[in-house]
C-alpha cells in the first residue's frame, strides 16, 4: 500500500532544500557565494532545519526501498539503484555543478572571462576545492548508492524474514510512545563519539561520521517500515507528544548555544540534545504526516516527479542568481525573495519544457520514460 504522507515530506523537505540553500547566501557559514551583507540572526531557523532536515530525508529514502524491494528481485533493485543514481550524478557533475564552480571563482577573482572559456577547458581540473571537479549538493545521490548496496543483503534477509527477532523487538518499541527513542542510543554514540574527529566533507572517502550516521537513518527507514502498522499507530496517536519533545529538544540546544561555553561535558550533554531533538521531530513530522497528508492528489503527482530533477539543478540557479545579487545594495527581503522565487521558477521551467517533455533526456535526471 502506498504511502502518500511518505512522498508528501519528500516534496515538502526538498522544498525546504531550496529555501536553505539560499538562506546559505546570507549566513556566517561558509557557502560558495556570499552577500555582502550577512545577516547572523539567519542562522536560527536555518539550525533548526538543519537538525533533522537530511536525517528525515535518509529515513524516507530507507523506507522507499523496502516499497522498492517488494517489486523487485535484488539484483533489479541493485541495477535500478545504480541506474537512477549513478547517471544524473555523472551528468551532474560534467553540466550542472561546473557552472557553480565558475561563479564561486569569479566571485573570488581567481579567474576571469566567459563560461565558454572555463568549460571544458578548466571545469575538470584537479578535485575541489583546491581543482574544480566536484559534485557539490549532488553529495546525497552517491552516499544513497552506497547505503542501498551495502545494506541489501540485510534488507533482502528482512524481507524474507518478516518474524525475526530484531523486528519482532522493533514492534515492541514502535506499541509504545517512548520505545521509539531507543533508536536515539546509537546515534547518540555516533555523534558524541564519531562526530568531533571525523569533521562533515561529504566527500565519501574519510567522512565517517556521516557514512555510518546518515547509514544508520537509511537503515531505521527500511526497519520502521517493515514493522508497519506498529510505527504508525504509535506515531499518529502521540505525534502531540513527540511535538513537544522536539520543542524541549531544540529549547534545550540553543540554550546550550547561547549560554555554555564549549568543553567535554557540553559536548555530551549537546550530543544527548542533538539526538533526541532531532529523533523527535523526525516521528512528529512521520504522525502529522500520516494523519493528515495520507492521500493522492494530482499535485503530488506532479510534485513527486519534478522534485528529483528539481533536487539537482536548484543549487546551480541560486547561485547564478547570488552572484548578480551578491554586491547590491537590496536589503535581505528583496534579495531571498528573489532567489528562492527565480530558483523554484527556474528550476521548474527547466523541468517543465525539457526534462519532463523529452524521452531522452528524462533518465539523465533519474526519470524513467512513461509507457
């Protein structure tokens, strides 16, 4: 049975997805481009986003493969996987990421002239930052590759497995409000443990606390959605529960911001904040969604579709939109609306009149051809 909440927060995150790329431009933290006025206070509802937003979207995209794997052999799967990933990354990187590299160096005077002159002829040397060659927001579709062939042949045993004891103990936790904070134990390690030696690259070579942390949600998905009718109940009748849990949760971190100085004790006690902050929002978004997002609509399906094609040219919009925005003398109002408005519109016409239209174009953006 589909899960229309499940495609419903995958449209509404990457939604966000724009907003806070293009809240990047204004923030102290490092981003390709800058305005030249930057706005700290910015950086508050970004940080709340920032808890749970790729989280939710890795437990989303694990649950997505057990619907997969129930219309698919392994080997199918495996295949599709590669397919659907591996192509628009390849693509990306040769035509949608170069141009945000050519815009973040002219920005930095590092060089000069026209597109023309930078691509083919520069865009691919060396590996970035120091080179150019990189695959940027393109980050997610190869730890998602590697996540899903990993982690098969656990979900293929799972599958056929429906009664072994490790979802049989998940069904338990899911039957009660709080047993699904058991999850949080790991993730509690991971990120008091893993976190401050192994600093975020999304480069995959060396960044293992994403590897095993964003794994981790990957694998929660698939095991959430195995158990069923458990994990929804639970988190439909008490997502009120998990609301305010996140409210606490999220209280209790920019507390811990604001007031404590950084030293060993903090690193824990934020640790614990982080997991259970963003463990909570991830089920309260899960209940919501499920009571009230349920259903089939003619925009999520339109939505559903275009969100992918949309995930993979929006970055390189923004930032050719920010470049022509950076030395204005607009305030930030003038200047968000505009990017977040010429990103979705242009990452919709782009969408709409090629990608969507052309049979041949359509499996280079992970898009397969309609019968």
């Amino acid at each position: 049975m589909r899960r229309y909440n499940l495609d419903w927060l995958r449209v509404i995150v990457f939604g966000l997805l724009i907003c806070y790329h293009v809240g990047m431009f204004f923030v102290p933290w490092s981003f390709h481009i800058k305005n030249n006025t930057i706005y700290p206070d910015i950086r508050w509802p970004m940080l709340f986003l920032n808890q749970w937003r790729l989280p939710l979207l890795f437990v989303i995209s694990g649950m997505g493969t057990w619907f997969a794997l129930s219309k698919r052999s392994g080997w199918q799967f495996a295949r599709e996987r590669a397919t659907r990933l591996l192509i628009p990354l390849i693509v990306g990187m040769i035509f949608i990421v170069p141009p945000q590299v050519y815009f973040e160096r002219l920005a930095n005077v590092q060089i000069s002239g026209s597109y023309l002159d930078y691509w083919p002829a520069r865009a691919f040397s060396g590996v970035y930052p120091e080179g150019n060659l990189s695959w940027h927001h393109l980050w997610f579709l190869p730890y998602l590759l590697v996540f899903s062939l990993i982690l098969l042949p656990v979900f293929l045993y799972l599958c056929k497995h429906p009664q072994a004891t490790l979802l049989n103990q998940i069904r338990k936790l899911a039957a009660t409000p709080f047993g699904l904070y058991a999850f949080i134990i790991p993730l509690y390690f991971w990120e008091s443990l893993l976190e401050p030696f192994f600093s975020s690259t999304h480069a995959l070579i060396g960044d293992w606390f994403n590897l095993i942390n964003f794994g981790t949600f990957f694998l929660y998905g698939f095991l959430l959605i195995t158990v069923g009718d458990d994990f929804w109940k639970t988190v439909q009748a008490h997502r009120r529960k998990y609301l305010y849990c996140g409210i606490i949760g999220f209280s209790g971190l920019m507390g811990i911001w604001l007031f404590l100085e950084d030293s060993t004790l903090v690193h824990f006690i934020e640790a614990l904040f982080k997991v259970f902050n963003l463990w909570s929002w991830i089920i309260c978004l899960m209940g919501y969604a499920a009571v009230y997002l349920n259903k089939p609509s003619s925009i999520l399906s339109y939505a559903n579709e275009a969100v992918y094609p949309f995930y993979i040219v929006h970055q390189t919009i923004t930032i050719a939109i920010g470049y022509y925005l950076m030395d204005l003398t607009w305030g930030f109002w003038p200047k968000f609306l505009v990017m977040v408005s010429g990103t979705f519109g242009g990452s919709w016409f782009i969408y709409e009149f090629t990608i969507r239209r052309w049979s041949w174009i359509r499996p280079l953006f992970g898009l397969t051809n309609k019968r």
